[in-house]
C-alpha cells in the first residue's frame, strides 16, 4: 500500500522559487539599468560617467549570461570582466578601451544566438531573429560606450571573427562535434562559409581595386536607399545571417546539426553589435539599416524553410502542419543552461 504523498509548506514552495529565480530577477534589473543608462549617454542626460558605467554593466551581465546558458562559469568570468572593464576605463588607455569594446561586441554577438531558441513554425524563427538582434542592439550601446579611437572596419572584422570562432566553440559542443553534422550538415555549413568568405572578399576587394564604373553604380544605390529610405541595409546580414539563424531555428526543432547552421547568425548579430561603430551614422540610420536587414532576410530565411520543407516531401498544407507537429525535440528553456 502506498503512502500518500508528502505535502510541501506553501512558504517553502514560495523561497525555493524565490532562491531560483533571484539570480534572473537581478540580471534581468541589471540589464535594464544598464541599458537605461546607456540611453541616457547617448540623449545625452544626466553625468558623464552613466556611459561607460553602463558599457561595464552590460559587458558584466552579457558574459554572466553567456557562460551560464553555455554551461560555464559566470563566477569566475563575470567578475573577471567586471575588473577588465574598469581597468580599461581607469587606464584611459585607446589598446585597452578598443580591446573592451570590441569583446563586449563578441560577447553580444554570441549570446543573441546562443539565447534563441527551436522553432518549429516559420513565425517563431522570425521572433527568435528579432529577439537575438534586441540582445546584440543593447550590445550596441554598451560597445559605443567605452568610447573606443578604433578604425571601422578593423574594429568590424575583429569582432565578427571573435564572434564566428566564440559560436563555432560553443556549437560543436552543442551540436556533438563534427561527426553530428551528416551529409546534409555538412553541405549547409559549406554553403555558409563559402557565402560568409565571398560576401567579406567581394566588399574588401570592391572597396580597393573595384572598378570605377562599378563603384560608382553601387555607391549611387547606397545613396539612393539612405535618402529615400533613411538607409541601406547590411549585405552580410541580409544575405547569411539572418536567413541561417530562421533556417538554423527551423533546423533545430528538428534535428540537432541546426546548430552548426545557426553559428552563422553570427553573421547578423555581430554587424548589429558594431552597427553604432561608425561616427559618421547616426543611431536612427544605423537602426533603420538593421532592421531593413532583419526583413529581407527573414524573406530570405522563409524561402529556405520552404525549401527545405520542398526537398524532404512536405508539399501540401496538410503535410507540413503535421510536420510541424512532429517536431518535439527538446531543449532547455531560453533563461536556462544548454549543457
């Protein structure tokens, strides 16, 4: 005969929750301070010291959640980068600050992707996109706070390369090592790196040694979608990164090799984390160019899906609902650890 279960006292239940949640309740408030002041900096009201006080904060609360959502150790990093962003802002020190800022951006970068979550409907992997590129956005503002002297597109190449290595890192773990990439895998991580390695060649050797003619013609496009417009989105994280974070989503819910395909949301998280690097935009062009990028590649993402859906035989309306029902595979939640 089995005994009836034991009862847990209401205030018990109460702490235990209180005890779990406390840690995400002050993330969350620091994260909502920092940002506050950040915005602030930039209006600008109030004193000097509210803008690297909040790039600190925000570079803090970003490592913190990165390494536990990755299974790391948020004590050991978040305070070591609570004491290397004060050092570089006490030093006033350009290696240092440009060093400060250009992580913080890696960091923001890498945490858009990792806080995303499987999403078995198109409409899904379209919130993830947005809610990955809000994450990078305050990483923005904390990257432009510690005031950095850096040179643009230097300071553009370093971050997206930490980021691209710091995702890779991480998502072999997550998507068990390269041998649980497949064929299929396989060939999807090869087409991203190929476009990733053509988009960045292409722009680096127009801007050198492209043709009078044909600078010309695409500099008059830029112009005419920053006047008529307000301005001109991204190419990088048009054509990769948002169409492989939807996709890498879409993937995920299905099969655990997205991973590998959402590495490449780097690609749109990591311009979007350097987005206010350039002295010469102003904050509402360089948020107009992030979100004209955010949807011509989420059109993009969504021609994928359909794809992809296409070539594995779900046609018909009927067919893909049932597809989308079938696609369970778990994961921890968006606030708790991967590993």
């Amino acid at each position: 005969m089995s005994s009836a279960p034991s009862r847990i006292p209401l205030e018990q239940r109460i702490g235990e929750f209180g005890a779990s949640r406390a840690p995400l309740v002050i993330w969350f408030a620091l994260v909502a301070l920092a940002t506050a002041a950040l915005v602030c900096a930039m209006v600008p009201v109030g004193p000097d010291w509210l803008g690297t006080a909040g790039a600190i904060a925000i570079a803090t609360a970003y490592t913190w959640g990165l390494a536990a959502r990755t299974g790391g150790r948020p004590l050991v990093f978040a305070p070591l980068t609570l004491v290397c962003g004060v050092a570089a802002v006490a030093s006033e020190n350009d290696l240092l600050l440009a060093g400060a800022a250009v992580g913080t951006s890696a960091v923001a970068a890498v945490l858009g992707v990792m806080i995303t979550l499987p999403s078995a409907r198109t409409a899904t992997a379209a919130r993830e996109c947005v809610i990955a590129l809000c994450v990078a956005g305050v990483g923005a503002m904390a990257t432009v706070g510690f005031e950095p002297a850096i040179h643009k597109e230097r300071f553009e190449y370093v971050a997206l390369g930490l980021a691209f290595v710091g995702a890779i890192v991480l998502v072999y773990r997550l998507g068990a090592g390269f041998h649980g990439l497949g064929r299929r895998g396989l060939v999807i991580v090869g087409i991203g790196a190929v476009v990733l390695a053509a988009t960045l060649l292409y722009a680096e050797l127009l801007r050198r040694y492209g043709s009078t003619g044909l600078v010309d013609q695409l500099l008059e496009w830029v112009a005419w979608s920053r006047d008529t417009l307000g301005a001109f989105p991204r190419p990088i994280e048009t054509v990769l990164g948002v169409p492989a974070l939807a996709y890498g989503c879409h993937m995920r819910a299905r099969r655990r090799q997205g991973w590998w395909v959402c590495a490449f949301g780097v690609a749109a998280t990591s311009p979007t984390a350097t987005a206010l690097a350039n002295p010469a935009v102003s904050v509402t062009e360089a948020a107009l160019s992030v979100v004209y990028g955010l949807v011509v590649g989420l059109v993009l993402g969504w021609l994928l899906i359909r794809l992809d859906l296409a070539l594995t035989g779900q046609r018909g309306r009927r067919s893909r609902v049932a597809e989308q029902a079938a696609a369970v595979r778990p994961e921890p939640r968006r606030f708790e650890p991967l590993l």
